[in-house]
C-alpha cells in the first residue's frame, strides 16, 4: 500500500468515527505515520484530502453493492432493488457505520469547502441511475422520480439508523417500496 493510501484510509477513519471538523490533519498525518512533507506532497490541503477521501469512499460504497447485487438472480430486477435495501441494513449493523460520510460532509464542511459537493454527491447520482434502470427494466413508465424517491427513502433511512440501528425495519420499508414499484407498474 502508498503512503498516500495509507494516508486516505487512516482519513476515513477519522472522519467516519468523529468529524471532518474535529480531525485535523497533524492527527492524520500522526495517525497514519507518514512525514508532514509526505501528507503535504499528496494533499496541499485538507480540502484536497477531503475530497479524495470522499472519491475513494464512493468506490468502496459502489464496489461493495456491486458485489451484492451480482450475487442476486440478473434477470430478476425487483430483487436486485430489494438487495440493495438489505445491503443497507447489513451496512447499518456493521461496526464501523457512523452514519453517511457524504451527509456529514455536505453537512460540516461543504460551506468551506464547496469543491466537495461533487465527490460528495457522486453516489447519490450513480444509485439514483442504477435503480432508475433496474426500474426501466421493470417497465416502470417514468423510472426517474421513483428513482429518485426510493433514493430520498435510503438517505432518510441511513439517517434515521445513524440516530438508532435498530430502529430501522428494512421489511417495513421494503413492503412500502415494493407496493410502489407494484402500483407503478399498474398504471404503466
């Protein structure tokens, strides 16, 4: 691994477990080992390191569903949409789930450093276009507000989870949105 890698991981971490505010970068470049010179070779600033940390967590975010999804049936697109729900969930439960880092970061920091709110928003357009197609592929006459609801249904969902995991039913959810796509298809 580069020390640069070395110096996202150790970033993400960070931010993940406290804040983008509340981490400076001499606790990074502590934290990860390397030489002020090494950080500073890599990321002129922090802003800089925000926004590769960011870029670098959309690709694990996508890499880790994609995986998820190619486990399901690919002629089946309802189920392909309801795993993606229940990858959620397992991401909820897991331990280091401390609420949606790009949340935070448009949340803390995007008045700062307002080159962010493209890596920052980078997975919401990619989810939004992959369950707008899975829905296409259902049949689904306008596949882009439902889309885009069914991603507002995750993001409320993720929030509400960061506040108490255990208070988010997936099943619960998961009925709702499938009598949507359900009822969708009727109209079509």
């Amino acid at each position: 691994m580069s020390k640069k890698e070395d110096i996202i991981i150790t970033a993400l971490r960070l931010f993940n477990s406290d804040s983008y505010n509340s981490v400076g970068v001499d606790r990074i470049i502590s934290k990860s080992g390397v030489a002020k010179m090494t950080f500073y070779k890599y990321f002129p600033s922090k802003e800089k390191l925000i926004e590769e940390c960011l870029l670098q967590h959309n690709t694990d975010l996508q890499t880790s569903l994609n995986a998820a999804l190619a486990e399901c049936d690919p002629t089946n697109h309802l189920e392909q949409i309801r795993a993606i729900f229940k990858w959620y969930d397992s991401w909820f439960h897991s331990e280091d789930f401390n609420g949606c880092m790009f949340q935070k970061a448009l949340a803390e920091v995007i008045k700062i450093y307002p080159s962010i709110l493209k890596p920052a928003t980078q997975y919401k357009v990619w989810l939004t276009a992959l369950i707008q197609n899975l829905l296409s592929n259902l049949d689904i006459p306008n596949p882009t507000h439902l889309a885009t609801l069914i991603v507002s249904i995750l993001d409320g969902m993720t929030i509400q989870a960061h506040i108490n995991k255990n208070s988010v039913q997936i099943d619960e959810y998961w009925s709702r949105v499938e009598h949507l796509i359900n009822f969708e298809k009727t109209i079509a």
